[in-house]
C-alpha cells in the first residue's frame, strides 16, 4: 500500500488515512523524500487525523522522514495528531521536540507560511 | 466469561493483525479512545519485540476480572510469548534508553507506563514471556 | 455459648451493667471527640445490646449490631468506642469471674475462653461494619475528586483556560491530560493557559505532570503557557532544580491572556 502525495504550489500535503505498519511507514519515507526531490518543495504538511496509533518504530520513522526533509530544504508539519496518539508517545517517553506541530490541515499550512517567511 | 484472542507473530504482518485484534477487544470491552490508543500501542511495541529478536511467537489477548468491594473490575490482559533468546539483564531492559535494536528505546519501559500491571518472566536461551494488564476505568 | 456460662452472666446481670457503666464513663475523659450530650444513653443501649446478643439467634444478633453501627457512624462516633467498650466489658466480666471463689478454676478457663469468643465476635463484627463504611465512603469521594477535575474553558477564540485547584496526583494527571487535550481539539483551541493558583504544592512530581502535558499539547498542535505562579511556588521550582524553561510562564491569567492573544495576532484595545 502506498500513501498518496499531493502537490499544491510549493507545498507538499499528505493526509494519511490508515494506522501505518512498517512497510508502509518505510515506503511513504522513501516517495516523500523523491517528491521532494523531484518538485523541489519548500514545505510538507503531514496530517495525522485518522491515526489512531503511533507506537515506537512509527514514530521514529516520522521523526526520521522530518529531518531528512529539512536537510533537502523543506519544512514539515505534523498536523492533527489524537489525544490519544500524543498521550501515547508522551507515556513511552518520545516526545518528538523537534518537529513542528499545529491542529488540522489549514494550521498546518499557516505555520508553513510563517516560518518560510521569517 | 472470558474472551480471547490469539495471533501468531512471524513477520510484520502479525503485528499488525494483533494490534487490530487488540484495538477491537477494547473497543467492545467499553475501554475509552486515550486507553485504546495506550492499549494497542502496547501490543504493537511486544509484538515488535517477538518479531524482532525471536522471530516467532504469539500474542494472547483475553479479558479478565478482579473483584473488589466497590464492584467487579474488567480489564484485558497481553501474554506476549515467544521460544526466543530470553532476557540476559531484565533490570537493564527496564531502563528507559535501553535499546539493542537502535530504536528509540521506549520499549518495555514505555509499554510498562502504558498499562496498569507489568510482568516479565525470561529464561535465557529459552523465551521470554511478558504479561500486561490494562483496567477499564 | 454454652448455658452454664450464660447463666453465669444472667446471675451476676445487674453487676455487669453497674460496673461497665461506671468504667466507660471514663471513657468520656479520655476522648473529647464523644458527642457529650446523649453519651448516657449510648451507654445505656450499647450495654443492653450486649447483654441481648446472648439470647438471640446469631443473625437477628448480628442484623440489631449492624443497625446501631451504621447509626452511630453515621452521627460520627468513633470506632474506638465501641472497641474500647467492648474491651472493657470483658475486663468487667472477667473481674468478676475471678474475684468470685465459688467457681472452680476449670470451669473459669472454660467460661473465659467463651467469653473471649463472644466479645472477639462482637468487636470483629464492628470492625468490619466501619471498615466496609470508610471504603465505600473513599470510593465515592474518589469519584467526586473526578467530576470536579480540571474542565477546559474557553475564553476567546482559539484560547481557552485550564485552572487546577487542590492536589496533583498521577490518577488525576492522567485526567487532566486528557480532559485538556480533547478539549483542545473540541474547542480549536491554539493556545492554553494551565492555571495553577489552586495548587497547594508544586513538587517534582506535580511539575513532571505538568511539563509532560505541556509536550502532549505540543503535539496536538496546541501551545501551553503555565500561568498562577505565585513567588513560593517560583522559589521550590528552583530550589527544587525543575527545568521549567522549556515552556512560557506567567506570574497571572491576565498576563497570560495577553500573551495568548499576541499569540494569535491579536490585542485588546480600549474603545473609548
């Protein structure tokens, strides 16, 4: 299974749809990084809302996918993540410090705009 | 009465279908979404755990009850089984930061603060067996 | 309980009485918390209730037991009242049983032991009563404790309020968290203020609470400023060596709805 990419001006959006198991987690790192490659994209918004788990190897690979990103250029946000999701990750001690975060798609987006802004 | 559910862990596939069997069992047991998301979690960091050092073994999910004097107390319990290595120092593995795998070293640590009680029993160059219960609250 | 014991104590009924009546009295001393004012006529129906455990059937004995507990408990009498009487109303039985000569020592060891059964039943009974009350009691105020933990307020848009008032234990921390979190995401809220005014003590725990639910608001995409630091707290914070300096804080609400609204591009201005 593949996690679709879109391409909206300078931007990157991906909605993820599923809970992501191993393959799929690894597969989207590799396509996003191309994609990135490829359109030369300034900012990637993840969107998270219908996850309902992230255990240990999920989350590092997202936190993986986000540094690697911005060592190609390109800035990403991590938007619509559960309660359940967060309290999760906090409760096994990852706190993902470095990855920019906000509430739904359209936030995520704003956030993009500023920090590629300032 | 007691319901189980039994998944074979061999390949990733297995953690995903023994976290999909956990996630239903919570939801029909009444467990709320943040206990949900906490149990499944838990499933899926063992199950990784059989599949990455034993490579084979099996996770049992099965209801339990504990009778209290405010009422009976329903919970779902992990055994997450396998004929694997074992264990050598279960005091180091409980450290948080531990890893061998180069993970994030949440591991059983994490899945400890995840659920409400945590057992390990692990012999080396036998397997190791861990048991966790979560209480619906 | 055997009848040549129950006579015994038949015989000597009234000088039971009359003497346990005349110790307990003590009592009252000894323990200011004894409501005064009906402590006689307590007395009056405790010793009677005893006296009648030993004609009655052992349910019936029992049920009349449990009724004047609950009672009792119930107008805050203390358990060591009636541990304390009944206590004494062996000492008072087994004076009088070896002051006696007319009974053969035998048959005293014998009467003693029943005795001993009886009042142990007795005490064992009460005990029981005011633990079951005291659990069912801790159960409900835990349940209270619940319902009244930490709501999320919204206060502008895009903001919203957290106060927390009294002790942070981890049963509550889990609480709070989520109640905060699924707030925020109910509310859209990008900013909140988690208040602790209300908060007697911060000690690493409470501050380790506290900081993790500030990263879960972090990755919902929210933003967490600690406000209601009042200077005590502030000097066991450092004192205490907490590293708060990851996450805004202000000293009040006020300040920190200032900061939320600049947060949000927004500002109040005076109109007049």
């Amino acid at each position: 299974m593949r996690i679709p990419i879109l391409k909206l001006k300078n931007y990157l959006l991906i909605s993820v749809q599923v809970d992501l198991d191993d393959q799929t987690a690894l597969q989207f790192q590799e396509d996003l990084l191309n994609k990135i490659h490829q359109e030369g994209s300034f900012g990637v918004v993840i969107d998270l809302t219908s996850v309902e788990m992230i255990d240990s190897f999920i989350a590092k690979v997202l936190g993986d996918v986000v540094e690697m990103s911005n060592l190609m250029g390109a800035k990403v946000v991590l938007t619509g993540i559960q309660p359940g999701v967060a309290i999760t990750l906090i409760d096994m001690g990852i706190v993902l410090d470095e990855v920019p975060t906000a509430l739904d798609l359209e936030q995520g987006l704003d956030k993009l705009q500023q920090e590629l802004e300032a | 009465m007691s319901v189980q559910s039994n998944v074979e862990v061999h390949s990733e596939w297995g953690i995903v279908s023994a976290r999909q069997a956990g996630r239903n069992l919570a939801k029909e047991l009444g467990f709320g979404g943040v206990d949900q998301a906490r149990f499944t979690t838990a499933i899926s960091e063992l199950a990784r755990n059989i599949y990455l050092y034993a490579e084979q073994g099996e996770i049992i999910i099965e209801t339990v009850e504990n009778s209290r004097i405010t009422g009976v107390q329903r919970g779902l319990k992990i055994t997450a089984r396998d004929r694997g290595p074992g264990i050598k120092s279960i005091r180091e593995v409980m450290e948080d930061g531990y890893t061998t795998s180069g993970g994030l070293g949440a591991g059983l640590p994490g899945v400890k603060r995840l659920m409400d009680e945590f057992d390990i029993d692990s012999v080396t160059g036998e397997g190791t067996e861990i048991t966790a219960i979560k209480w619906l609250r | 309980m055997k009848p040549s014991v129950i006579e015994m104590i038949y015989s000597q009924h009234d000088e039971i009485i009359r003497q346990w009546k005349n110790e307990v009295t003590e009592l009252n001393q000894f323990d200011s918390t004894l409501p005064t004012n009906w402590f006689h006529e307590t007395n009056e129906e405790f010793v009677n209730l005893i006296m009648g455990t030993l004609e009655l059937e052992e349910n019936e004995a029992k049920e009349q037991f449990r009724s004047f507990a609950e009672r009792l408990m119930n107008a805050g009498w203390p358990l060591s009242y009636f541990t304390k009487g009944m206590q004494l109303f062996r000492r008072v039985l087994v004076q009088m049983l070896t002051s006696d000569e007319s009974f053969e020592s035998e048959k005293v060891f014998e009467t003693l032991n029943e005795v001993e059964k009886w009042v142990d039943g007795v005490i064992n009974q009460l005990v029981d009563e005011y633990t079951g009350s005291w659990e069912n009691t801790l159960h409900l105020q835990k349940l209270a404790l619940k319902e009244l933990s930490a709501p999320l307020i919204p206060v502008f848009e895009k903001i919203s309020v957290m106060p927390l008032v009294g002790t942070i234990d981890t049963e509550r921390a889990k609480l709070i968290m989520e109640n905060l979190l699924e707030g925020i995401i109910e509310h859209r809220s990008q900013v909140v203020l988690i208040d602790i005014t209300g908060v007697p003590v911060v000690d690493t725990m409470v501050a380790h609470h506290i900081i993790q639910a500030s990263e879960a608001v972090r990755l919902v995409g929210a933003e967490c400023i600690l406000v209601g630091i009042r200077p005590e707290i502030a000097q066991t914070i450092i004192n205490l060596g907490i590293d708060l300096r990851k996450f805004p804080t202000k000293s009040t609400l006020r300040k920190g709805i200032e900061t939320g609204l600049e947060l949000t591009q927004r500002k109040i201005i005076s109109t007049s």
